[in-house]
C-alpha cells in the first residue's frame, strides 16, 4: 500500500516537472538543477558562474533551503533575479514547489536558471524539477567515498563537479578512484576539477555552460 502511494506521488510530481521543463523551454531558459551536501559549495560555484558570465548571459537563480535565505541574500547582492523557496523542513524541491518559484520570476529575460537544492544527497535525486541537467558538486573534504554511498545521486547525475581541488594537498581524496567509481555508476556523465576558491578549473566548466547554451 505504501509502495503504491509512493508511486503516485513520484508519478505527478513526474507530470509537474514535464510542466516546468515545458515552461523553460518556452522562454529558452537553459536550467541546471545544482545538488549536493551541504557545505560542497553550490552557492560558491553559482557566485563565482555570475561573476564570470556577468554581462555575457542573462541569468536567475531560485534557491531551495529548508528555513534560511542566507543563500538568496547572497545572491541577491550580485543583482540578478533571485527567488527563495523555503521548503518548510522538507529536505528536498519537488516540482511543485519549482514551479510556483518559477511562476514568480521574469522567465523571459533569463537564459540560464540555477536551481540550488537543499543541501541533501540522499532525496533531491529521486524528485525530477524539469531541469535540463542535473550538477552534482562533490569536495574533497567530504572524501571520496560518497559515490559508493550514494550512487542514485551520481546516476542522475549530468555532470560531476568536484570542488575544492586546491585543498587536495591536506585531504585524503583520491581522484582516480573517486572518477572511477563515478564513470561505473554512469558512463555518460562529465567530471569537471574545480576550485572556486582559487578559480582552477572553473574556465572548462564556463565553456561546458556556454556550449550548453549554444546549443539551446
Ligand atoms: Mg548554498
Ligand atoms: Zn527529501
């Protein structure tokens, strides 16, 4: 009985996601759904992504917290179109909470929305939002272990950015067996080092975007 509840609810869910990606694809707005724990650093990369294409691209960020806007201020101050949804405690978006934030931002002047989930690697995969990809930030700090722990979330996974590389020198993180066990979960999926502290890497990661955008 519980099994089939749980069915119907993933099921509209699934229908309100192909609603948003409809709406998005409508105005042209290219989005990435950004996952990861908390603390891996999707803010910073959002950040450091406006501060580079700052000019070049149009973009809007919604930020997904459980309580705080801390996030959305931070965002805010860099003067693009910000909306925040608090969950109220759940610990992922779901698609219809995307889309009342999507309902309250001017969609015809973005070309790319970022959509910062709830700090979370466990559920935030399991409820598709109509994104057109799916980032999971992982950092070295958090060790390298978290693809075997959480694998569903490294199965959707379009892309794999692994953050904080500039720390690799202090942590115990082995790249090689991180990429490898990522590329046995999914073979198609991109892994991209970065650091948004010192900027290494970021360039590949602005140019896999702009491709993206490209080719719209
Ligand atoms: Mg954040
Ligand atoms: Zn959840």
């Amino acid at each position: 009985m519980e099994i089939k509840v749980l069915k119907d609810i993933l099921s509209a869910n699934d229908q309100i996601a192909q609603e948003n990606r409809q709406l998005l694809d409508s105005n042209g707005v290219f989005t990435v759904n950004v996952m990861s724990s908390p603390g891996a650093g999707k803010t910073s990369l959002i950040l450091e992504t406006i501060r580079r294409l700052k000019g070049a691209v149009q973009i809007g960020v919604i930020e997904g917290d459980i309580s705080s806007s801390i996030d959305a201020e931070t965002i805010g101050k860099e003067g693009v179109p910000v909306i925040q949804i608090n969950t109220g405690g759940e610990c992922h978006l779901d698609a219809s909470m995307t889309y009342r934030a999507l309902s309250n931002l001017p969609l015809q002047d973005i070309e790319l929305l970022f959509i910062e989930n709830v700090g979370n690697l466990i559920c935030t995969a399991e409820f598709a939002i109509g994104a057109h990809k799916n980032l999971v930030i992982s950092s070295t700090p958090e060790g390298f272990d978290k693809p075997l722990k959480y694998p569903l979330m490294f199965t959707v996974a379009d892309i794999v950015l692994i953050n904080k590389i500039d720390l690799l020198p202090h942590v115990n993180f082995d790249t090689d067996a991180y990429k490898k066990t990522v590329k046995n979960l999914n073979e198609s999926v991109e892994i991209f080092e970065v650091s948004c502290t010192t900027g290494q890497g970021i360039d590949r990661w602005l140019s896999w975007l702009q491709n993206q955008l490209r080719n719209r």
